[in-house]
C-alpha cells in the first residue's frame, strides 16, 4: 500500500496513539505531531508548517471548538486538505462561522437513526412529543441505554420472584451483560460490558452541513 502522509494532531492522547498505530498498520506515513493550545486560537505558524510538511491531511484529536479555527487557518494558508477528527469534531457549532469546512471529516459512533425504520419511527414520536430540544445524535443512543437499564431492573427483579431486594445495584452489571433486546437504534447486546453491536460512521462536510459518507464495524 503506498504511504499517504498525515499530520496528526493530538488533543487526547488515546485518539493520537489509536489513530498512529492504525494508519501506520495500513501502510500509512505520519509526518509529524504537534501539540496546539486550545486556548490559543492562532494557528498561522503551524498551518504553514503543514503546507511545507507535504501532508494530505491532517487528524485533530481534540474539540470542535479548537478544530473548526485550525481548519479554517489552514485553508486561508493555501493548505487544501480535509482536517479530520472524532466525535469531539462532529458537531453542528463546527460549521459555525467555517465556511470553508467543506470536505473536512470526522467519525461517530453508530448509524444515523434515519437509516433504520426503528430510527425513523423514534425520530417522529420525538417531534410528535413537543419537546423543545433536538434529540441531536445521542438521543436514540440514550433512549436505549435508559431501555438497558429498565430491561435490566425488569430481570433483577424477574430473579427475586417479582421484587426489588436491597442488593439490586450490586447485581444490574451483570444483569446487563445479559440483556439482548431490539433498540431504536439496531440490536442492543453486551459482552463484557462492551456493546456487542459496534458501527462507525464517517461524516464530511458537504454544502455547509455533515453528511454520512460510510458505515462499519469498530472494534473497542
């Protein structure tokens, strides 16, 4: 596989070493590292460092807040490659004030809720509820976890001939681990406590909003 050169730019070390070790392992070439400032705000010097570093893309393991400045400053420094991130970049408030996201990336965990009939029937009971907020994308994830939750309380009890005993709390982990159940967003499973079921979306920008490019598995 030939090498294709990215920067990474680390602001959680577990993003910066994942992601190192996985684009090397695929044949990937990392030119170089750079911690930023959150705080600082002015990334002139640095995204001229990018342009003469010949990279094709550079991965921020930081917040939307701090990416979306870095993204803008590097395009205006004539560097037009996508800024790439996780879930800390994908937000609505990124596009806020960049115009010039367009092509820039980042992933989340799971699938969007309207690519699934469950998904769409939550989304439209949500908005036949009223409630002011959006569900936004961790609205049906939560609508399962709080669903895990009671399925768990619900078999605790099933255990106990009906009732709650005072060591309920102690045995909802283990309840858990056992739950298997279809949520609004796909089959709900655990083993170990990690989710059996692990999707990963990858979103870009496209015409100033984020749109869903592919879907697969992730692993822990």
């Amino acid at each position: 596989m030939p090498e294709v050169p990215a920067r990474v730019l680390p602001g959680g070390e577990a993003v910066h070493s994942g992601l190192t070790a996985e684009w090397r392992k695929l044949g990937g070439s990392v030119v170089g590292t750079e911690q930023v400032d959150p705080e600082e705000g002015d990334f002139a010097g640095l995204a001229l460092r990018v342009r003469s570093s010949g990279a094709e893309a550079v991965h921020f393991g930081g917040y939307y807040d701090t990416a979306a400045p870095l993204s803008q400053q590097l395009k205006q420094a004539g560097v037009p490659i996508p800024l790439m991130g996780g879930d800390g970049v994908f937000d609505q408030a990124y596009l806020t004030g960049n115009p010039r996201a367009d092509g820039d990336l980042a992933t989340q965990i799971g699938v969007p809720a309207t690519e699934s009939a469950a998904g769409r029937d939550f989304l439209a009971r949500y908005e036949e509820a009223g409630y002011e907020e959006p569900p936004g994308w961790y609205g049906p994830y939560a609508y399962d976890a709080t669903w895990a939750l009671i399925e768990a309380v619900k078999a605790v009890a099933k255990s106990n001939g009906g009732t709650l005993a005072g060591d309920t709390r102690a045995k909802l982990p283990r309840a858990v681990e056992h739950l298997a159940f279809d949520g609004v967003t796909g089959p709900v499973a655990f083993d170990g406590g990690d989710a059996v079921h692990r999707r990963l979306t990858v979103y870009q920008v496209d015409g100033g909003s984020w749109q869903a490019r592919t879907t697969g598995s992730s692993t822990p």
